[in-house]
C-alpha cells in the first residue's frame, strides 16, 4: 500500500510539473500543493518536491514531515544551505525566502494549527511517531 502510496505522490508531482501548473495545485485529495524548487546542498542540482502548504499572511507554510520518519526530508537541508528558492502555486512562481521553524519560535503552535488543518490532521499523526519535532517552513515572498 506504501508503494501505491507513493507512486500516486510522484504522479502528481509529475502531472504539476509538466502541465506548467494547469494540473495539480488541488489535484490529490484536494490539499493545496506546491512546487518547492531548491539546489541540491552537495549536487548544487535542481530539486523539486511538491508539497501541501497553508498560508499565514504573506507567507507559505511547508512542513518537513517525511511522513513521521526519524530523520527529516532532504529538501529541509538543501533549504538550509540555499534558503533563496522558488515555489509555484499553480501556473505562479514566486521567488522566496526560506526560514525552518521549530516549537520554541514563537508562532510555531498557531502554525501547527494551520498546516495540519489544512493536511486534515496528518501532521498530528506524523508528530506522534517521531521524536524530531517536525520543522514548518515558512517561505517568504521576496
């Protein structure tokens, strides 16, 4: 089931990417997702992950889940490195700054709230089986 899973992530990822935005910003169960466009820290390649966001004001809000998994997604490190990226928001790109957040920043708790409504509890449920605490990055239009 994992593996269907993830295969109908990468097709979505493939149908956004290659419909130029047309397809895809609302496409799987209906979450709000965008393209994180980054630089690979030790490749200095072009990455892209599509990801469920929520909007806080101006700013996009990802989080680095990786599903739960002990160890976080790479694109949070490659963010690290090269914090100046791009997302698209359907046919929209929007160059960003990107900046990870964990539970002592301030607005962490609100945000939690925002981002696992918007992937309709998920996160809560990722939070549970790691003790990383999932970081929310905010990308910030620059």
């Amino acid at each position: 089931m994992t593996s269907l899973f993830i295969r109908a992530l990468q097709t979505h990822q493939w149908l956004y990417e290659h419909s130029g935005g047309l397809v895809g910003h609302r496409l799987l169960m209906g979450n709000p997702t965008l393209l994180l466009r980054t630089i690979g820290r030790r490749t200095g390649e072009a990455r892209c992950n599509a990801l469920t966001y929520a909007r806080d004001g101006e700013a996009y809000l990802v989080v680095a889940s990786n599903g739960g998994s002990p160890r976080p997604p790479g694109w949070l490190a490659n963010l690290k490195a090269h914090p100046n990226v791009e997302v698209q928001v359907g046919r929209r790109r929007v160059q960003v700054t990107a900046r990870a957040t964990y539970p002592d920043d301030p607005d962490y708790a609100r945000r939690f709230v925002l981002v696992d409504e918007v992937n309709r509890g998920r996160y809560a449920g990722y939070q549970k089986k790691t003790t990383r605490p999932l970081a929310i990055v905010e990308l910030t239009p620059r």
